[in-house]
C-alpha cells in the first residue's frame, strides 16, 4: 500500500541522527514545561523558533511539535502529586490523580498517564494518517451553529461531573460562565467589567485561575492542617500500576484516545474540553461512580490519553488544510512558512520529506517519551517525601513563576492570589473547581458562537435546528441532561441522591 | 538554626536577583546592553515571528542581543503601556503595529495612554496587506462584482474578519463607506478561524491578512479579490488594489514598526533610523521579509508619526459618519 511505503520512508527521515537529536531536544523541553505550571507549548515554540532557523524544515518541525505533544506527558505530572495541573489540559487529572497520591498510588497514576499517553498517541498517529483528509473536510463543516450546539452538550456533562451536590455544581457553572464574560468583547470591541484595568481587556487567564483554584488553595488549605504529611505514613505501593490496574484502564484509554482525537481534529476546540467529556463517560459508565474524586484510576487514564490525542489531532487541520487550531499551532504554520514551504492541502505533494518525516517522528517521539518518563516516576513521587515547610514555598513560587510567565505581566499573580483564596473558600463551604474550569472554557467559545451564528443567519434562531450536526449535538445534550430523570433506578440517581443529601 | 540558614538562603536569593534586575544603561555609544522589546501580542502570531526572525538581523546590526519578549493584552495596548512606563533609556522598546494605535482608540475607551501624543515614534520596518478573498466556488470573480452585488442587496454579505478593532474590520468598514456597499461583518477570533469559516463556506467572503490567507490561495482554494495597499504588492503584481479602482478611501495596511517611551535620547532614535534603514538594504533581510508576504517600508519617526495620525484621523471620520 501506498501509506505504507510513505510512511516507511517518513521513518527513513525521522531515524536520521540530526532529526532523532532534535526529536528528543524536543520532548525533553516539552515534558519539563508540561511539568511546570503555567509555561504553556506556545511561549515555548516561540521561544525555540530561531534556533530552529538553521536547521532544515523537517528537523525544525519535528523539535517544534515534540515540544507540544510532549508538554502533554508532562502536564499529568503536578496533577498527580501537588494537586497543581501542569497545563490546562490536566486539570481533571487532578480529582483523582491527587488522591491517588494521597493513597500512596502516586507511582501507579504517574504510570497509567505515561502509558495513556503513550497508546493514545501510537493510535492517534494511524488515525492522522489514515483519516486526516477525510476528518480535515468534515471538521470545515463546524460553523458557529455546530461550535454553539456542542458547546450545550459539553455544558450539560456536569450533571455527571459533579462529585457532590449538583446545585452547587450549578452554582459554579455560572460562576465560570460570568468569569468568561470579563474583558474586551470580539464582536463589538466593548470592555466588559474591566473596571479600567487594562491587564483585564483580554480577560481572566485560564492558567492564572486553574493554578490558584488547584494549586495555591491546596497549599492555604494544607498549612491550615497540622503539620502531618500523610504520604510519608502511607507507604508507596509499587511505581507501576498493577494487573488490576491495567484492566480498568485499557477501555478508559482506548474511549478516551477516541474523543480526544475526534475533538481535537474541530478548529478552535481546546484540549481542555475532551478530558472532561472523557472524565465524565468513565464515571458514567463505571460500576461505581460514587468512588470518582476518591483516587479511581479510570478518572487519570481516560483523560490523560484524551489531551495526548488531541494534541495528535490538532495536527490534522493544520497538516492537510493549512489552518491553525489554535496558538501552538499556528507557530507550526509559521515555521513552515519561514522554511520557504508551503502549508496546507499541497504540503503532502510537494514536501512529503516534511510531511511523512513529521508523521513519523511523532511514534518515534511517543517511545522517546515512554523510555524518559518511566524512569522519572520514582523522581517524581520523592518529592512527596520533602518535607511540608519545604514543598509548600516551592509549590507557591512554581505558581508564582507561573502565573506570570504566561503573559509576564505580574497583574496575573494578583488573579492567581485571588483565585487562591477563592479556591480556599469553595473547598471549605464544599463547592467544586472542576464545573467552574469548564464553563470558564466553554462559556466564551459557546457566548461568540451563539452571537455569530445569529449575525450570519440574520437573526433567525431555526439555524441551530436545521443544520443536522448543530441539531444532533442539541439533542444529545438534551439527553445527557435529563438522563439521570429518565433512569431512575440506574445507579447514577442513586449516586445524585446520595449527592443532594 | 535552621531557620537563619533559609533566612540567609533567603537573602542571597534576593541578592541574586537584584543582580539579575540591574540592567546596564547609558547614553552615548548606544547600544550597550540588551535590548528588550517587547512584543505586545502573544507568541505564534505574525508579528512574533515577524520580530523573531528581523531580530536576529537586528541583533547583529547593533552587535547586541535583541530579546524579544511576548506581553500579549488588550490588542497590544498592554505591552505597549508596560513600555512607555519603562525608562526612556532605549534598553526596553515595543514593537508597534498600527491598529494598535489607530484602530484601538476608537473602539476602546479608558486607554492608559494617549496613542498619539505619548507614543514615540522611532522607525517604521514593514507594512503588511490586507486582503479581501473569497472561496475559489464563489460567484464573484472581481472586487466590483462583490460592489455591485452589496450594493443591489444591503446586509445580505457576510464576511468574516479576525474581530473587531484590526485592520481587516475596519477595511470592511472601509469599503462600506467608501463605496456605499453594505456588508455585515462578523467578527472571529483571529485569522485562523475568520479563514476557517470561509473555508467552511460559512461566509461569503473574508476580511484578511494577506499573509494568513496565502497558502490557502496557492492551493486553489480562495481567491484574493483586492488588496488595501495604496500600491500593488511587488510578490503578487496581478492582485489589483482597491485603491486603483477608485475607492481612494479604501486604504489600510498593518504598518509595523518600533515605538518607546517619550523622552527617548536623540541617540538612540538615530541610531534605530540608521541601523533600520542600513538592514532594510540587505536583500536577505528582504528576502526573509518577503518570506512573510510583508513589504519592507522604512520610514523615519517623524514621517512614521505623522502615518499614523493621518490614518488614525481617517478611521475616526469613517467611525463618525458610519455610525449614523
């Protein structure tokens, strides 16, 4: 077949020496600013893109999206053992990774991400190659309409994502949703409740709440608590998950891999919102749902393979069409240009050393990734062992550093002190960050696609309707909404009363 | 004890980092330190890359280091700020593009700074052209049938743009004033959906940059019906200008250049004139502009001013007289 000859002298390209040197630099660099907080891929690309001046395209390529798949094997990381997500795309990874930690299963969920990743990329790769030009088109046919109509179903996941009472999941769904609202508004050029402060004009930062929610309550609420380290008192069971791990993780990984590419094949989709979808289908499937936010493995597997895969699927319109998903890869697209290519559906014919090369390196990447994460494991799960008076000045300053070297502007490590100390209160009066990260998501991308939609079709509001995607997605969040009211003796009711008690 | 040892790790920290803050600065002999600019837009986009790539040129032009750093807000009006608060000692610049001071004032209100008057004016690098493209299927083959056609139906065009306040919106509004053509723009996130949702055929047409549309236009997929220079763009002869059409009104170009804060030394300002229109002279350096479908323009910071302010009193007629 023609894709495998393609494919094999993609990997003749990928092997070569200079190109697995650049590959690793790659990787490397994406898996530490994935563990640190706040340094998201972008502001690394862009800081990588003249070294890469110098070198031919397809190496150049290679190191830039190493960097950005790799940041995804790192993120998991601080989820897992500070409660602090790395990236954006981990913050579900927090609710039962942390607890994981907390019992001793740091090493276990350190694992089962690495090896999620791992399979979600290898699968997510044949499917790039496969599916690319196919997906490509269809994803074209997401207008505003579609964007709006899935935007409503991923709001309506919350009734399973809530782990307590789901009036106080409502509570902080609108919460997220005004805090979306805040800054310059794209279709008229308003400011919405800026209050004159011009660092508020492009809105609150994802990265500056997620991390002062997550990480800087966890710390207030851990110095409030006596001085007693609860992980030095569990022993570390073991640095890799077990049989009876890795049975409830493989279906997780393989649904989670699946939404993870699909979504992240739609333009203007984040990363951030197919490891919700996939947190909320293990809990819905699982024969315990009361148990997620408790340390279940399946809540880290899903959605650790899903952001991998997404980031894989990303690659697809940016690849076959030209158009960026969003900033990581748009710095791609504009490192293609420097390099004299052309990007987009002519890249394949005319420069298939940089298209096959590139496809190649990204399996050659993921085992890279494997053998470098592996051996980290039982790096990172000493950490649990420093000393409290010693690991909590150095989570803050890690959210100092960054909350402020996302835009640095030091206004955002005043957002990160608030949303601390927000954060401190929601996890005392029992009210959860996870529904609030969503909705901030969702909320803006849901806000300008209703508002576009309505502009195009001249006001008429049938257009969500009529279109079929748009609709089925309607209808589908429809269901998932009121599912719990329909399956009453269905252990998901159980678990929302047991909730609302 | 082992609290006056981390008091003491403390303090040398501390140290350290005022160490790190100081930063070198002088008049004369300019340039000798580093040099920050700043980049008021965040990474990946045009004018990051634009400015990473010309750095390294200007770097060696100046035998100093050019840090680019990204401190992205408000359609650059945050980074900008951030600069012309700093010392006006010519270590710490901003990397302006035009609709950041003439297209922004008029939409927001409550600017920290007047853009105008507390903005100094140092040299003009580059423009870049705006473009109006529609999809290869589309029944406009000109830019006057899109004319004709928005004129028999008012309202019923829409176009994409990559939101409100950048030079492609306000081209549209352009062409609305200026040739009394109603179309309904709506606005994106940026060039990469407003293309999107051309390509998705969501939209009749699109407002754009140049740059940002090209591969899409090498690969046959949209066509590129005018562009708002006042020129024909030297890579592309055959895209005609609105300009050259009559709509001598229709007229918007990104124009990028280096701003700093007032009080700047005349120094440093000659010697960013000098070096920038030295480098604008080596064919690499215009071929790496070139690259990005940019059109090197050097222009001195009086000529460059005043650029600025002639667009910037344009827009606001066009703003005023539009609105009614």
């Amino acid at each position: 077949m023609d894709v495998f000859r393609d494919l094999l002298f993609g990997f003749s390209i990928a092997t070569l020496p200079m190109n697995l040197l650049f590959c690793f630099i790659g990787v490397l660099v994406g898996t530490l600013i994935g563990v640190l907080p706040g340094i998201g891929p972008p502001a690394a690309l862009s800081l990588l893109l003249p070294v890469t001046f110098h070198v031919p395209p397809v190496s150049a390529i290679i190191l830039l999206a190493g960097i950005m798949y790799g940041a995804m094997y790192g993120g998991s990381t601080t989820s897992i053992l500070v409660n602090i997500p790395g990236e954006a795309a981990s913050v579900v990874t927090c609710l039962d990774g942390y607890r994981m930690a907390r019992q001793g299963r740091a090493g276990a969920a350190l694992g089962i991400s690495a090896f999620g990743s791992f399979i979600a990329g290898t699968v997510s790769i044949f499917l790039l190659i496969f599916l690319a030009p196919t997906l490509a088109k269809f994803a074209l046919r997401f207008g505003p309409p579609e964007y709006f109509s899935l935007m409503i179903m991923g709001l309506s996941i919350l009734v399973y994502l809530a782990r307590g009472s789901i009036i106080n999941a409502l509570i902080m769904v609108c919460f997220g949703l005004m805090l979306g609202t805040v800054g310059l508004d794209n279709m008229t050029g308003v400011t919405r409740f800026t209050y004159k402060i011009t660092s508020l004009m492009d809105g609150l930062g994802l990265v500056q709440i997620v991390i002062g929610l997550f990480g800087v309550s966890e710390v207030f609420l851990n110095v409030e608590r006596a001085f007693k380290q609860e992980v030095l008192k569990t022993k570390i069971k073991g640095l890799l998950p077990n049989r009876e791990e890795w049975r409830r993780s493989i279906f997780p990984i393989g649904r989670g891999t699946i939404i993870g590419f699909f979504l992240g094949v739609i333009p203007g989709m984040s990363v951030v919102i197919p490891t919700f979808l996939s947190y909320t289908l293990e809990k819905r499937l699982s024969k315990h749902p009361e148990k997620f936010g408790t340390g279940m493995i399946e809540g880290v597997a899903g959605p650790e393979s899903a952001n991998n895969a997404a980031s894989c699927g990303t690659l697809v319109p940016m690849l076959s069409l030209g158009i960026p998903t969003g900033a990581a890869t748009a710095l791609l697209l504009g490192a293609l240009m420097i390099h004299g290519l052309r990007p987009g559906p002519l890249l394949m014919t005319e420069s298939p050393e940089v298209f096959w090369g590139v496809v190649a390196s990204l399996y050659v990447g993921n085992v890279m990734l494997l053998i470098l994460n592996l051996p980290l494991i039982p790096l990172w799960v000493k950490i649990l062992k420093i000393p409290y008076h010693y690991l909590f000045p150095l989570i803050l300053l890690f959210c100092i550093i960054g909350s402020y070297t996302t835009n640095n502007n030091s206004y955002d490590i005043i957002i990160m002190t608030i949303f601390g100390m927000i954060g401190y209160l929601m996890k005392k009066l029992d009210y959860e960050a996870a529904p609030l990260v969503l909705a901030l998501v969702l909320g803006p991308i849901m806000e300008n696609a209703v508002r576009r939609s309505l502009v195009i079709s001249d006001g008429d509001v049938t257009v969500f309707f009529t279109r079929p995607i748009s609709a089925f997605f309607l209808i589908a969040g429809l269901l998932i909404l009121f599912s719990p009211l329909f399956l009453k003796k269905t252990r998901v009711s159980a678990e929302l009363r047991t909730g609302e008690e | 004890m082992k609290i006056r040892r981390l008091e003491r790790c403390i303090c040398f920290l501390l140290l350290v980092i005022c160490f790190i803050g100081a930063a070198p600065a002088a008049a004369q002999d300019y340039p000798k330190g580093t040099i920050q600019l700043v980049v008021p837009f965040g990474s990946g986009g045009a004018t990051d890359i634009f400015w990473r790539t010309l750095g390294d040129h200007f770097s060696k032009a100046f035998k100093t280091t050019i840090a680019i750093v990204n401190k992205p807000g408000g359609g650059g009006i945050v980074g900008m700020s951030g600069v012309l608060n700093a010392k006006p000692d010519g270590y710490t610049l901003c990397a302006g593009n035009s609709d950041t001071v003439n297209i922004n004032p008029l939409f927001t209100k409550n600017l920290p700074f007047d853009t105008i008057e507390d903005v100094n004016y140092i040299v003009k690098v580059a423009n870049f052209p705006q473009s109006l493209v529609v999809r290869t299927e589309s029944p406009f083959k000109t830019f006057e049938d899109v004319i004709a056609y928005a004129r028999a139906n008012p309202k019923k065009l829409k176009a994409s743009t990559p939101g409100v306040g950048t030079n492609p919106a306000m081209a549209l509004r352009l062409i609305s004033y200026d040739a009394k053509a109603d179309i309904v723009p709506v606005g994106f996130s940026g060039g990469g959906e407003s293309i999107t949702a051309l390509l998705g055929g969501h939209v009749d047409m699109a407002g754009i940059a140049l740059p940002a549309a090209r591969s899409q236009v090498q690969a046959g997929k949209v066509r590129v019906l005018a562009i708002f220079s006042k020129e024909r763009h030297p890579l592309y002869p055959d895209i005609p200008t609105a300009y050259e059409k009559g709509y001598k009104q229709t007229l918007v170009d990104t124009g990028m250049g280096v701003v700093g804060p007032k009080g700047l030394p005349a120094e440093v300002i000659k010697k960013w004139e000098t070096v920038v229109q030295a480098t604008l002279k080596d064919p690499a350096v215009i071929a790496a502009i070139h690259k990005f479908d940019f059109v090197p323009d050097y222009q001195n910071g009086a000529q460059y001013k005043k650029e600025i302010l002639d667009e910037f009193n344009m827009f606001k007629q066009v703003m005023a007289q539009s609105a009614n």
